[in-house]
C-alpha cells in the first residue's frame, strides 16, 4: 500500500528572544514573567490542506496555524504568511530546558474544551474547504533559553482517501456517516486520540466519478453509509487505514449508487450536524407531510417541523396553485424528489403539465445553507409564472435541478426563478428552443458565481423572454448554444461579453 511521503515535511525553527535573524517580522519584548518568545518556522514547500490527489502533495496557505505544546501545556500559535514563507507568533514558555517543543498542525474545526489543554479538531467538513490534514512532530532537541535555532518533522496522523463511483454531477453532495471524524489533542501528555466512531465526513469533488476525503486511522475495516442528494442511500466497507496511508488509483473505495426516480416525492433533509426547523407558510388546501416516512399529516395553518441531522420531511398535496405558498427553512438541508407530488399525492410520477402559477416563489428567500440537484421539475408543458421567483434571494443555494426538461414555455415561466442565488456555479441545462414572453427574465440576475449555462433555443422573439436573465453572473464563463443558432445578442439580454462560446 504506498504510503503518503509527500506528507512528511522537515522544518527549521528560528527562536529569538529580543531580535530576530531577519527583519520581516518585529522584534516582540519579554513580558513581565519574562517567558514570552518571539518564534518564527521557516518553512520549505510545506505540509497542508491543497492536497494534488495525483500524488498526495499539499501545501500551506495564509493563515494557517501550528499549535504549539511544551511542558505539559499549549503555549500558544504560530500563523503562517504566504509572503514570507514562515510562520510565526508569539508562546508563552517556560525556562524549563529538558521538554521538546510539540508541533501539531490541526487542519479542520479545532476547539478547546473547558480550561483543561485538550482540544478537540472535527474534519467533517470536506466538501468545499481544503482536506482537514492533522500532522505532528517535536522539535529534534529541548527547549533551552539560550538556543536559537530548532528543528522538527511534521508527520501526516490521517490518510488520504480516494472514492470512485458512478458518473455524477460534481456538484451533487456526498456524505459517509458512521465513521471517525473527531481527535482530542491532548497537551498535558500529547497524545491524538480519536472521540467520535459514528460520525460523518463529507467527501471532495474532485471529478464526476472520482470523490476524496481525509480519514482518521482505523485497525479495522468499517461499513459506513453513503449519503447523496438524489441518490438511494447505499452502505459501503472502507478497509483499514493507517496513518500516511494514500489509498488511491487500484486501491481506491469503490461504489454505485441509484439515482432516485419521478415517484420519490418532495423532500427535505436536514444536513449533518443541524437542528432546527422548517417552516411552511399559507399552505393550500389540501397539503401534507411526513416525517421520516411515517403517516401523511395534513397542514391546515402555519407550521413548524423540527428536524435534526438526517431527518426527512416528505412533501404531498392535491392543488394546483402554491403561489402563496412559502417553505421556509432555519437549517442547512437538501432539497430533492419530484417537485409534483405538491399536485396530485397519488399521481404525480406521470404528470408532465403544469396548471397556474403553481410554484411561484415557493422556496424564496432561504437563506440556510441547501443544495437542489437532486430536485425534479418534470413538466414539459408549462403555465404562466408558474416557476416564477421560485428560489429568488436564496443566497444559501449551492445548487439547481440538473435540468429544465420544459419544451413548452409559458409567458414569465422563469422570471427571476433564480435572482440573487450568488453561490450556484452553474445554470440548469435549459432544452427549450423557442422562447416567449418574459420566459427567462432575470432569471439568473444577480448570480454571481454563475460561470456555466446551456441553452438550446433558436427562436428569441418573444418580448423581453432574456432581459437581464445573466445580469452580474461572471465576468468570465462558457455559453453552450444550439449548434447553428445564430439568434443570440451579446450581453446580459444575451451571451454575457467575454464569455467563450460553444456549439452544442
């Protein structure tokens, strides 16, 4: 099994008490105790969270801190300076010259409990932050008032993981529960210990077939529990794992998940790690939920669900109008199934028409943290504002519904379905060929993380149908048009200017 190397960094420390070897950072003075030191680590390429999945190498960024224990205590941090290449700080250390100094890099959320020298680092999240990596190493000789210069190696306490799968959006959240995702650290004897078997980690894009994480050391093989949005939950085996290991390529864990189907209903699922509620305001006549699949409960006035990690609200009715309808969530979620069984709660697998403004600003103004890819909107055959402001000022949505299977459009369909959701990178595939009226305006107003959009019309005569629909999207991006279409205007009625431009 290769072993991570990569991971292993030497480091020099240079120790000054009242000047400093270079000048680019200050001199700090003594306090009164006469135990505070100014410390600065000089660093080569480094040890850190960018990890290159091709061969595990990682480098520091700005910010960055290594912790910093002598003499049965955590003296204080040292943050690194990309424009430096150093870290540096000031510790608190005592004159005692028979301890090393302890290094440890704690990539991830890392908290002190109570006023003991133990702290604990959770690497849960992994999905858009750098890999959590933990590393550790004491410096090649004690501590002594007099010395100027140290030296240490900062070893990987994690393995670096590769998860291969079926073709799936890189977008699409993935998450393993049932698995280690806590350390202490404790100072007094430093030692890293693991504090949590069952918990989650959420697992890095890195291709649509390829995800990553950083795992904490297990003996053991484990069977952990893949999670995805859109996607039937699946149980796995992880095999054992040492620390620096680098299971990647032939060695990868390898999975197949199912994608739901039209006949999953509207959901909501609470994100690991949350506890709160949703709430649904002005609901139709005629709306249900259940939660966690048990019985159908109808809502008749304004409610609140609460929901921790992992719970489910299913989503059922027999209307046709939900445009004074709001679902209103306090937690971070994800939000999938098939957006029709609002419609019709026996039958909505099989309907492909919409009837009036149904969903019109349904979802607007979430602003907790959720993610739709795997959200259904299966009509081809659409009504007035019927998606209109759906998820406008969601500024917590990471991503849409994969697609807009609509071919026929409806005046105002679209408008302004996505205004101001500026954390989604990529517009949904958008089949339609020909557009009317005030079909697509603003859609994607305001989205200001937008590099990516297909559309496939040929025909823009309707009146207004693109006004402002890419308004303050990227200023760099790829534009996927029909092959041949030669209807498209330049700017944000049209192709965003500077934007490269592709055939279909």
């Amino acid at each position: 099994m290769k072993k991570l190397s990569t991971f292993i960094v030497a480091l020099s420390l240079i120790l000054g008490m009242a000047q400093c070897k270079k000048q680019e950072t200050p001199a700090t003075p003594q306090n009164t105790e006469g135990n505070l030191v100014h410390l600065t680590v000089k660093v080569g390429n480094g040890s850190r969270a960018d990890v290159d999945p091709s061969n595990g190498i990682v480098s520091f960024s700005d910010g960055d801190k290594l912790y910093v224990g002598y003499d049965k205590a955590c003296v204080g941090t040292l943050e690194y300076s990309a424009s430096t290449n150093k870290f540096s700080g000031d510790l608190s250390l005592s004159q005692n010259g028979e301890q090393p100094l302890h290094l440890y890099y704690l990539g991830g959320d890392v908290n002190q409990v109570g006023e003991t020298q133990r702290y604990i680092v959770d690497i849960y999240e992994q999905q858009f932050n750098p890999y959590p990596v933990i590393s550790y190493g004491t410096s090649t000789t004690n501590y002594s008032e007099s010395s100027k210069a140290y030296s240490t190696t900062l070893e990987n306490q994690c393995a670096l993981v590769e998860f291969t799968t079926n073709r799936i959006l890189k977008e699409t959240n993935f998450y393993i529960q049932g698995i280690n995702n806590q350390v202490a650290i404790d100072f007094e004897n430093n030692t890293i210990t693991t504090t949590n078997t069952t918990g989650n980690i959420s697992l890095y894009p890195e291709t649509p077939t390829s995800r990553w994480a950083i795992l904490l050391p297990n003996e053991e093989e484990v069977t952990v529990t893949v999670n995805a949005v859109g996607y039937i939950e699946k149980n796995i085996t992880i095999p054992p794992v040492n620390k620096n290991d680098f299971l990647h390529g032939e060695n990868a864990v390898r999975f197949e998940l199912t994608a739901m189907e039209a006949d999953d209903p509207l959901t909501i699922e609470a994100a690991p790690n949350t506890n709160g509620y949703i709430s649904v305001i002005n609901p139709l006549q005629g709306m249900k939920y259940s939660k966690n699949n048990g019985e159908k409960i109808p809502i008749e006035s304004d409610i609140e669900i609460h929901l921790e990690q992992f719970d489910v609200v299913q989503f059922y009715g027999n209307g046709t109008d939900y445009s004074g309808t709001k679902i209103v969530s306090g937690i971070n979620m994800s939000l999938y199934g098939n957006i029709m069984s609002l419609v019709d709660e026996e039958n909505f697998a099989t309907i492909t028409t919409m009837e009036g403004a149904s969903f019109a600003g349904l979802f607007a103004g979430n602003t907790c943290g959720f993610e739709a890819s795997g959200l259904l909107l299966p009509a081809t055959t659409l009504s007035q504002d019927c998606y209109s402001s759906m998820f406008a000022g969601c500024s917590g949505m990471s991503d849409t519904p994969v697609e807009l299977p609509a071919l026929t459009l409806a005046k105002g369909c679209y408008s302004n379905m996505f205004e101001g959701c500026d954390m989604i990178p990529d517009a949904p595939h958008l089949p339609a060929t020909e557009l009317v009226d005030r079909c697509y305006a603003s859609m994607f107003s305001g989205c200001g993380t937008i590099e990516q959009v297909t559309c496939l019309a040929t025909t823009i005569t309707g009146t207004d149908c693109t006004k402002d629909w890419l308004d303050g999207v990227k200023p760099a991006g790829t534009f996927t048009k029909a092959k041949g279409a030669s209807c498209w205007t330049s700017g944000s009625n049209g192709i965003p200017s500077g934007w490269d431009v592709y055939e279909y």
